[in-house]
C-alpha cells in the first residue's frame, strides 16, 4: 500500500539519520575541540598581556641611568624577570690576557664578542662583553690600542648567563670554540676563579662609548621581543569559530533528515 510512512530503522533511528550513539560522540568531540580551542584562544591574549608588560619594563630599563652591578650578596635574586637589560656600571681593571672571543653576528656582519673579566673596585669579577670584531680583528695584537690598562669605568646592560651553546651548536672550551657567552663555563675555561673568587653570574653588554683604536664596538645589543600573541588568538579563535559553525551544520542536516 501507499501512503503509509516508512518505520524507522531498528535501535528507533530514522532512515537516513545517524545513530545516536554516533551523534553523542560527535558531540563530545565537537565540545572538547570547542573547549580547547577557546582555552588556546584566552591563553594566547593572556600571553599578549605579559609580553606587552615586559617589553614595557624593558624599556624603562634600558633608557635608565646606569646603578651599580649587582654584588655578590644581590647574586642569589638576580633574575630575568627583575634584571634582565638593566643599565648598570661598574669600575675596575680588565683581565685582558683571560679574553674570550664568542662568535657573534651583527649589524656589522659576522665575527666576535670580545668577552674580559673586569675586576671591580667592590672585590668582585664580572664578565664584560666589551663589543663586535670582524674575523681580521681577532687577534689582539691587530686592537692593542683598544685594550686599556688600569682604572675603567664601564656602563651597559645586565645581560644573563647563556649556558651550553648557540647557533645549533655545543660551546666547545678545550679547542676554544665559543658560541653563547656561558658565564660559568668561560669563567673555568680561562682560569678566573682562581685570581676571582666572587665571579658575578651575569655578564656586562658594553654600551656604544668608543673604545680607542675603535675596535672592539660595543652598544650592539639587540633588545627585541617577537609579539604574535594576537595573531596566534585570532587563528585559534577563528578555527573555534569554523568547528561551531560545522556542528550547527550538522545539527541542522540531522533535524532536517529526522524531519523528513
């Protein structure tokens, strides 16, 4: 006969339509991916938020008056989060026999950090990135102008220790192949710790006041912050809005197909 309604398939599922079962795990799904992506979305602005702040703190320290280096009793809380780029100064001599050359790119193209201990007036040794020389100017003898003797008073940035490597690649003390200014590791390579019992666990970015002979240069530091935070929310944000917009189609195709 006909006219008579079809009878829904076994298990009280329309024909065509899928099974609930199905329909509940999907739903799951679709909640969990929702949740997740959402959660990706908040996180990425709440990132956006810290790293706005920092590069705020960052710039108020850069752009300071220089204080005096931390000494051996501030050693224990310097950090990054309350150090990092502060201007700082301090006065003493350079241990110019115990200089570490780290290989470095630049504004100037590829070559070295000149890396001194400078002992302070205060008992305490610190590690001066005292700045840039191309590959010609490495040997010391080629900048002997630039290596002052006695008294010097140094101003830049606190920077922290880089330990292990850069560059892909491993620090390797014995052949003298550096490629992070690891301060620990220069400081045993070079003998430091026995002439500089208090060696300061950071080290000294030189700013850009002129050494005699011009070389090495220093005020090359590189203070920048990638901030994509909004640009990351905005794609998790717009993934969440095409995995709603796939579940209300899919809703709408099962209502339409429990309809007919």
């Amino acid at each position: 006969m006909t006219g008579q309604p079809s009878a829904p398939h076994a298990g009280g599922t329309a024909k065509g339509a899928r099974p609930v079962w199905a329909l509940a795990l999907f739903g799951l799904l679709a909640l969990a991916g929702i949740a997740g992506l959402t959660a990706l979305g908040v996180w990425q602005l709440e990132r956006r938020v810290w790293k706005l702040d920092l590069i705020e703190r960052v710039e108020a320290r850069i752009h300071a008056s220089p204080v005096p280096a931390p000494g051996p009793e501030s050693w224990p809380a310097v950090s990054a989060a309350s150090d990092e780029y502060r201007r700082v100064s301090v006065t003493g001599h350079f241990l110019h026999d115990r200089e570490t050359l780290v290989q470095a790119v630049s504004d100037l193209g590829g070559g070295f950090w000149v890396l001194t201990p400078l002992v302070t007036d205060r008992g305490f040794t610190v590690l001066v990135n005292r700045g840039f020389v191309p590959p010609e100017k490495r040997d010391p003898a080629t900048r002997a102008e630039g290596q002052p003797q006695g008294t010097v008073t140094v101003a830049g940035l606190l920077r922290l220790t880089e330990p292990k490597g850069g560059f892909l690649r491993s620090n390797d003390p014995a052949a003298g192949r550096w490629y992070s200014r690891d301060v620990a590791a220069i400081a045993a390579a070079k003998g430091v710790a026995e002439v500089a019992p208090y060696f300061a666990p950071y080290f000294i970015d030189a700013d850009s006041t002129r050494n005699p002979g011009g070389w090495p240069v220093g005020g090359l530091t590189v203070v920048s912050f990638p901030n994509s935070h909004l640009g990351y929310a905005l794609t998790w944000f717009a993934l969440d809005l095409m995995l709603i917009a796939a579940v209300l189609f899919v809703i709408r195709s099962e209502l339409r197909r429990r309809r007919a």
